[in-house]
C-alpha cells in the first residue's frame, strides 16, 4: 500500500488509530494502621426496674465479659427466655 492509499481523499495527514487502553484498576488497598486494642467496656449497671426476677435475668448480662463470644448467643437466649415467662406469669 502506498501513501497516497492510506491518505484520506481530502488531502489531510492520515489519523494515527487509537488503541483505548484499560482504565487503571481499583488501587491496592492500603494497610490500616496499627491500633491499640481498647479493653472491653463491662455493661453499666441497670437501675432496678422493681422486678426481682426481671433484675436477676437482666444482671445475667455481666456474665457476658467473662464468657467466651462463641457461648454469647446462649446466654442472651437465656436471658430472653426468662424475660418472656416472666411477662407469661404476669399476663395469665
């Protein structure tokens, strides 16, 4: 092919083709700054609510701090367990 074939018919300089190129990918996420882990914080005490029975199920929640995470959903459970016979007993 000749230059005059590559030349568009008006005469001008032909175009050079562009290629696009891939936009740049999600930059690497950077790594977080070490942090001092806080200590957790124990559960404030409840006021009393005039329930004995809804204090004591209540208080069962300090036991959280020293229970492992993985046993945290059967205290809670306990817990509502409780609350729900406690307003049983007071509506029947």
């Amino acid at each position: 092919m000749s230059e005059q074939d590559e030349r568009p018919a008006d005469g001008a300089e032909p175009v050079e083709e562009r290629t696009e190129t891939a936009a740049p990918g999600p930059a690497a996420p950077q790594a977080m700054p070490a942090q001092a882990e806080e200590p957790p914080q124990a559960i404030p005490a409840a006021d009393s609510t005039g329930d004995d029975r809804v204090d004591q199920a209540l208080s069962r929640l300090a036991e959280l701090d020293a229970t492992p995470v993985h046993e945290h959903a059967a205290v809670v459970e306990a817990i509502h367990r409780s609350l729900q016979d406690t307003l049983a007993e007071d509506e029947g």
